[in-house]
C-alpha cells in the first residue's frame, strides 16, 4: 500500500507541475520500452504515431519546437533488441543510460515479460523513476511489467484478451477489464495487443494536441479511424468469421442485410433452420456471447461505417442499422464505444473539413 501511495503522490504531483494543454508547443520526451523478443508492433505502432505527429506538427508550425523526442530504451545491458519476429533492431539506449524528466513512458509487450525474465534491476529502476514521468502506460503484455513493479495496484486496467486472465491472477489487486481497446487509471495507461497501442498513442497526442492532429495522423497513417478507448477489442464480424459452423458465417451476411427487421432469437433460428432454444445454445457456445448482443455490435459497427462515410441523417442511419431511433442509438453508442453517436461523426469529419482548408486530398504521400 505505501508503494501505491508513493505512486499516486508524484503522478500527483506531475500532473500539476507538467499539465498538458493541448496545442502546447513545447518538446515532450516520450520513453518506449523493449525487451527480448519485443512484439515489434508494440513498439513501432506507437513509435510512428508519435513521430509522424511530430513530423505534421513541424510542417504545419514553421520555427516551433519539436513537440516529441521519441527514443527506445532497452531493458538489457547492450542496445541491440532481437523482437519476436526475428528482426533485430537498435535502442536509442539501455535503461541504465536514461536521465532526466520524461513526459510520456510506453512499455511494449513481448516475450520476456510474459515469462518474467525481465532483470529485476528493471522493475526497480522503473519504481525509481516513476516520480520523474508524467504518464505512464503499457501496450499489449507490457501491462505485466507495470503490474509486477506495482503500478496497477488499486488501477482499472487492461492487456491483450488473452493475457488478462494472466494479468488478473498475477496481480489481484489490479482491477482487470478485458474488453477495452485502452483504459486510462489516473495517469497510468494500459492497452489491449498490437495495434491497440497505436490507439493508445493516437489518444495521447490528443490529450497534448487536441482532436485535429491526432485525427489527421490517424488519417495519414490510413488507421481505420482514431478508436476510442472504450471500444471492444473484439469485432462482430471477426468473431463470426473464427466459427467452424458454416450456417453461423452465413448468417452475418443475412443480419448484416436485414439490420433495419427485428432480429430477435426466432428469427434467426429459423434462418439456420434449428429450434430457438437449440440456436441459442450453440450460438452462445460457439461466440461466446448472445444473440442479441452479437446482433447489437453489428449494428453499432455497421452505424460507425454510416456515420464516417455518409451524409445520412441520424434518424436514417437510427432506422436502417435497426436501433429505432436516434435514442435507442445513442444509448447504445454510449455503451459500447463510450461516446454519442453524433461526437463520434464530428470527431470523423473535422479531419476531412481540415484537409479541404488546406487543400490536401486523401492520396496525399505517406508522410504529408
């Protein structure tokens, strides 16, 4: 318990010596940890989330400071790093070598953190530290790492699906979610596996510079779309396509071209011929939730491809993906992607209106 009072004492206190202010112009330190057999998306998603926001922010403020100075940081005694798919990469330095205030630590996930072979010289420089950084967060596996030094204790937290039974075990008294795509404790960050991290880095550049530019790197990175934190890690349509019964693949395309009917357990049971109550069974079997629920992330993840691409009013979208109306939709945006349907296009559009200004198309180059 001291260790966690000591904690949220200097992120306390960070927090009110080094605020962010969004579109502050000043050089932020971001730290990314690695270790042997490193998940190599773990680090580099992150690493060109931040840089490429840096490099926009430069050409976009001619003579304004860098706003990132991004370095990799080994937790061995030599900077060279072999990740998990056998490329070998460089550090910046070791952990040893890192002096001075950071702003913003990431520890990528990897091998030698899910079977604790992390020098314990680590974990300890990690403890002393913790006063010098501002935030701290993890992505994928990392998350046992910031676990094991005591820096989820009394924290929500979060890690790749299949790790958080792991996570939840080693450490009982961190409160393990395994649905988020990221969690935010205080100014401790956890995300779930690979890419999620550049979703965590997405957020944190909107924290220091506001909803255009992380939009616009999200776009120019061509990510899908900057996800919010609360969003599952787990797609409708992917779960359905894991599944070896064919009648269930099947039926996603039909749901997906009937959203706007009432898609309840009789209706789908019929569609794959088997009673309601045999449907229901091998339906929760086999997807490991229920009907209604799988029908209700369809809906929301076919509502989001609406409201990105179309000019569809909110009661047309509310009707043709079959929430009823705009309440009911709004209710269960709120619910399972933690923002209102109508935030969330506003969110999607304003990169497009700040590219137009500009007059900068969609196929601009990968680092414009």
């Amino acid at each position: 318990m001291r260790r966690r009072a000591s904690l949220v004492k200097s992120t306390k206190a960070n927090r009110l010596n080094n605020t962010s202010v969004p579109g502050e112009t000043r050089t932020r330190r971001v730290v990314l940890i690695a270790g042997p057999g490193t998940e190599i998306l773990d680090l580099v998603g992150p690493l060109q989330v931040f840089t490429r926001a840096a490099e926009m922010f430069s050409r976009q403020n001619p003579g304004a400071p860098p706003i990132y100075a991004v370095e990799v940081v080994a937790t061995t005694s030599r900077t060279a790093i072999m990740t998990n798919c056998g490329l070998r990469i460089t550090a910046h330095k070791t952990f040893r070598e890192v002096r001075g205030e950071i702003d913003t630590l990431l520890v990528a996930g990897g091998a030698a953190i899910e079977k604790d072979e992390i020098p314990i010289e680590v974990v300890r420089w990690l403890r002393k530290i913790a006063g010098r950084i501002r935030r701290i967060g993890s992505v994928c596996t990392g998350a046992l790492l910031l676990g094991r030094a005591g820096m989820l204790d009394g924290r929500r937290a979060t890690t790749h699906w299949n790790w958080c039974a792991l996570l939840a075990r080693k450490y009982p008294r961190t409160e393990v979610d395994p649905d988020p795509i990221f969690v935010r404790d205080d100014m401790v960050y956890t995300s779930a596996g690979v890419t999620a991290g550049m979703d965590l880095a997405l957020a944190l550049v909107e924290e220091d510079h506001g909803s255009r530019l992380a939009l616009q790197v999200a776009r120019n990175l061509v990510l899908y779309l900057r996800r919010p934190g609360g969003q599952s890690q787990f797609s409708a349509a992917l779960s359905m396509q894991l599944t070896d019964r064919k009648p269930l693949r099947e039926l996603e395309a039909w749901v997906l071209d009937n959203l706007n009917k009432p898609l309840n357990v009789p209706m789908l049971a019929e569609r794959v011929a088997m009673s309601p109550r045999n449907f229901a069974r091998v339906f929760s079997k086999e997807m490991k939730t229920t009907p209604a629920k799988f029908v209700e992330r369809l809906r929301v993840e076919a509502a989001r491809r609406r409201l990105e691409e179309s000019q569809n009013s909110m009661e047309t979208i509310a009707g043709e993906c079959g929430f009823g109306n705009v309440n009911s939709m709004r209710t269960v945006f709120q619910r399972a992607l933690k923002i209102a349907p109508g935030q969330y296009r506003r969110h999607f559009r304003s990169t497009h209106r700040a590219k137009r200004r500009r007059g900068v198309g969609d196929n601009a180059s990968p680092s414009g």
